[in-house]
C-alpha cells in the first residue's frame, strides 16, 4: 500500500496503528515501517496509535485534522479505523482524496460502500486456511517432518476512489488546503471515477 501511495506520488504517509498487544497489528506498522525506509528514506515515520476499532480511526483522523502540518495520504492498519478517519476527515471538510487520501487494509464488505469508496489490501483468509489444512493434514501423516513456521501470503492491492489521483501539491499545508478545496469544488476528471474495484496486475 505504502508502494501504491508513493506512486500516487505522496511523500508524507501517515499510519494508523493497531493495538501494541495484537501480533497482526505489529506485522503490518513493520512493513508500513519497512516500505518508508525503502522507499522514502528521507522522511520520517508519522505513527498514530489506534486499537483497530472505528472510534480509534476517529480520533486519529482528528489529530490529523488538527496537525499544522497534515500529512498528504493516511493509511490505516484496518478498513474499521479507515472508516473512522473517514468520518473525522468529512467532519472538518477535509476533502478525500483531494485533501489527503486515504487507505486501509482487510476490505471489508462495508469498504466498497462508502463514499469515497476506500483502497484496501484484501488477504487471503482462505489461502491460509488452506495452508493450514495442508500443515494439519502432513503433521498427521508424518508427525516426524518439521513444518515450515513462517509462510508469506499474497495480498491484493484494491484500488477505489479514496485514493485516486496524484497526490495535491501543497495541501499538507492548512493554509494551502483551504484555497485548494475552494478550487476543487467545481467537477473535474480527478474525481470522477467508476466505483468499481481496480486490483491492478501483478
């Protein structure tokens, strides 16, 4: 996702944790970490603390709110937090994706629905159910062979409107993101996107 939103040409990509306790949590702040430090080297790590539910997301689009400096593009460790900050966002009139676009990750059913549709990173889940059967299923059979105790997982990049378009030139700034969302307030090709899922090829 961090890969995407570079593309997108973002260079200030805020993250929205999840619980420190929670061992997916912590998996997906190190790749949000590790992807910074591939591909932007030169910023630092901007990490908001959530707990993976939708009033977390919330409270941490409110801190972006209020930051004088806003980050360009938020990425959220689940949809639910995603949704949350959606709603703070829209709360301040704080433009999705024209403002600082948004992302999140699991798509959930809800994802597609909301307006922007949200980007996400859609897992697997029944890829590693499969693995898992397979894992059980040899431990029966050869209870003697030792298993494989990390396996890697494709995960598919959704791309829907929260993200769309390139990145706004100047609107991490609060003072050129009024003037910016004064202008953009008329149609334009920018935001005028098909609502359907876009899992570009691999």
């Amino acid at each position: 996702m961090v890969r995407h939103l570079v593309e997108r040409g973002h260079r200030d990509i805020a993250f929205i944790a999840g619980p420190e306790s929670n061992f997916e949590a912590q998996e997906r702040l190190r790749g949000y970490r590790a992807a910074i430090a591939e591909l932007l080297p030169a910023t630092f790590e901007h990490v908001l603390q959530g707990d993976f539910t939708q009033e977390s997301g919330f409270r941490a689009g409110s801190q972006v709110v209020a930051l004088t400096r806003r980050p360009s593009a938020v990425f959220a460790s689940n949809d639910m937090m995603a949704i949350g900050c959606l709603s703070a966002l829209n709360e301040a009139d704080v433009l999705v994706p024209n403002d600082i676009a948004l992302a999140g990750f699991d798509d959930i059913p809800i994802s597609r629905y909301v307006n922007p549709s949200l980007t996400t990173v859609r897992a697997r889940i029944t890829e590693l159910g499969g693995l898992e059967l397979e894992r059980l299923a040899s431990a029966i059979e050869e209870p003697d062979r030792i298993a494989p105790l990390h396996q890697t997982l494709r995960a598919d990049l959704i791309v829907r409107q929260s993200t769309a378009g390139p990145a706004p030139l100047a609107s991490t700034d609060v003072a050129s993101s009024a003037s910016s969302s004064a202008s953009s307030s008329a149609p334009s090709n920018a935001t005028d996107f098909s609502p359907r899922d876009v899992t570009p090829p691999r």
